[in-house]
C-alpha cells in the first residue's frame, strides 16, 4: 500500500474536466429524444462520473485490494438494482390518459 494517496494536479484537472465534459454530453443527451432509452443513457453518464469520482478523488485507486473488493461489490449491486428497475420501467405498457 503506497503512503501517499494524493495525485498530481495535472492528474486532478484530467479528471476534472472529464467530469465537465460528461456533465456537458448529460445536457446534450437529454435534449436528444432516444425513446426508453433516454433514462438508461443518463444513468450509464451517471455511473462514470460516479466512477470517476470514486476512483480518482476519494483515492480507491491506490488503496488496497479489501478496498477494491468493497468497491466492486457496490458496484455490482448498483448494476442489479439498476437492471430490475430498469426492465421494469421499459416493459410497462403505458396507457394515455384522456382528458389530463
């Protein structure tokens, strides 16, 4: 396990305007009309700044493997309860409602 946790500045800023630049394509995806999918692309958008976030500024990359294990388990089951929410929500017949 290393001692020093922190990164470069020059690494800090990469990651940074990555973040600006998801945020950027969330608010261009969300103008483009994808049917279902708009929800499924704003939340894989979602999970990389998450990722990102986790990896990079709360420093998982360089922390030990018991770590990693933690981290990928809560990712695994952020990918299930997103899945079931999700094939819930496209396999719904939706009824119009007349008269709203």
């Amino acid at each position: 396990m290393s001692s020093q946790h922190g990164g470069s500045l020059r690494g800090y800023l990469a990651i940074f305007v990555s973040l600006l630049m998801l945020t950027v394509l969330t608010v261009w995806v969300s103008t483009v009309d994808l049917g279902a999918f708009n929800t499924a692309v704003a939340l894989g958008i979602a999970s990389l700044k998450a990722m990102l976030v986790i990896l990079y500024f709360m420093h998982v990359r360089s922390a030990s493997r018991l770590t990693w294990v933690y981290v990928a388990s809560g990712f695994f089951f952020l990918v299930i309860l997103l899945g079931f929410t999700l094939s819930d929500f496209l396999t719904r017949d939706w009824v119009p409602i007349y008269g709203a």
